[in-house]
C-alpha cells in the first residue's frame, strides 16, 4: 500500500509538471464530496463502488471457475473495464469516483488545497474503498464459493 501511495504521488506529480493548466483547472483529479451530498451518500457510493469493482476482478478471474470456462482469463479485461466504467458513471457526480485510497491520496498531497484536505470528508476516500473491497472479498469466498460447491455436492464431476 506504501508503494501504491507513493506511485501516485509521483504519477499526480507528473500530470502536474506536463498539463498544469489542466491541471489546476481539474482541481488536481482531488476527490470531493459534491454540494447537495450527504457525507453517508458519498459514503455509501464509494462502498458499492468499490465492492462492483472488487467483485468484478474476483469473479472474472476466479481460478476455480469449471474447464468450460478456461477462455475467461483472457477475457476478463473486459468485464473489469465495462464495472470500471459504470462505476465512474455512477459515482463521479457524487464523490469524483475514489474507489483507490491511494490515488485519492496523491491528488490530495500534489494539489494541496483544502478541498482536498477536508478532514470531515477525505476519511471517506480512505474508510469507503476498504469497507467495499472487504464485503466483496467476504461474498466472493463465503456466499458464492460456498453456494457453488453446495450446489455441486456429491454430483460434482472431479474429472
């Protein structure tokens, strides 16, 4: 986590020095909660996105998906792209789409503003993604993978 933090200090830093207009324009990629949101609606927006997103990777990547299945690895680009995409859809007008800790953080220490810094909302950035990646670890391996080799039982083919 160390290291994912400090890469993206340094890749926020380097947006910084080649687009700076752009830059300050955007307000440094820092996430906010936008006007009209409650701190449990951005909250709650970063969780299930978060959650859409870690399922995602789980389940495209699952190396305990059956034989008929082996062509997904290769594939799995694109269902992780397309939750990627839907998830910026949903979350960017409430919170500007955090879903990684660390690059909330390097925003935050490159643009250095107080938006970015607002202690009564940057826990959110940090709390949220944690939480959502959790409960999508916690479903993936006890409610699907449990549910599956019940579903299996003693019919299950070991061939």
């Amino acid at each position: 986590m160390v290291a994912q933090c400090l890469g993206a200090i340094c890749g926020v830093g380097l947006v910084k020095g080649f687009q700076e207009a752009y830059f300050v324009r955007y307000g440094g990629g820092a996430n906010e909660l936008s006007a009209g949101y409650s701190k449990g609606t951005g909250l709650t927006a970063e969780i299930i996105g978060t959650f859409v997103l870690v399922y995602t990777v789980f389940a495209a990547t699952d190396p305990k998906r059956n034989a008929r299945d082996s062509h997904v690895p290769v594939l799995a680009p694109l269902p992780i792209g397309f939750a990627v995409f839907m998830v910026h859809l949903a979350t960017i007008p409430i919170t500007g789409t955090g879903i990684n800790p660390a690059r909330s953080l390097g925003a935050a220490v490159i643009y250095n503003q107080a938006k970015a810094w607002d202690d009564q909302v940057l826990w959110i950035f940090w709390v949220g993604p944690f939480v959502g990646a959790a409960i999508a670890a916690a479903y993936h391996q006890y409610v699907l993978r449990a549910s599956g080799a019940k579903a299996t039982g003693s019919f299950g083919s070991t061939a």
